[in-house]
C-alpha cells in the first residue's frame, strides 16, 4: 500500500532544498557555488524557512541568540 505521509515531507524537504539552491545560485551570479563564501547564520535562516517549521522548531535549530539576531535583520529596514 502506498504511504503518501512518508513521501509527502520528504518531497516537500527536496523542493525546499532546491529552491535554496536556486536561490544561492542566482545570487552567486554564475559563480560556482563552491567558491562562494556564505553567511552559514543566513544559511540555516533560509533551510528553516524553506521546511516550513513553526517557531519554536526554530528557535530549536537556531538556538536563541542566532534566533533573534535573524528575527531582528529581517525586520529591519532595508539599507542602501
């Protein structure tokens, strides 16, 4: 019998993993990814969102302290 609950996450898991990659990509401007340094705080901030988990799952991941440093960038104004 076929089990959709156990494929459903992990299908959602990969294309939230791609659209990551995706995004790291473009952002790279045809740079391999490889050689691109990256903020591992933004990083981990763009895996959470992308899984879908609630607050505390990732105050979890994060911890606290890198919790709220992200919560506080994102809601600041953005800066030319």
């Amino acid at each position: 019998m076929f089990h959709q609950t156990s494929i459903t996450p992990r299908l959602q898991l990969v294309a939230a993993l791609t659209r990551i990659r995706q995004e790291w990509q473009d952002a790279a401007d045809g740079k391999s990814l490889l050689e691109v340094e990256g903020n591992m705080g933004m990083l981990l901030a763009d895996l959470i969102n992308g899984t879908g988990l609630d607050t505390a799952e990732q105050v979890q991941v994060l911890g606290s302290d890198l919790f709220q440093e992200i919560q506080g960038l994102l809601q600041s104004p953005v800066r030319n």
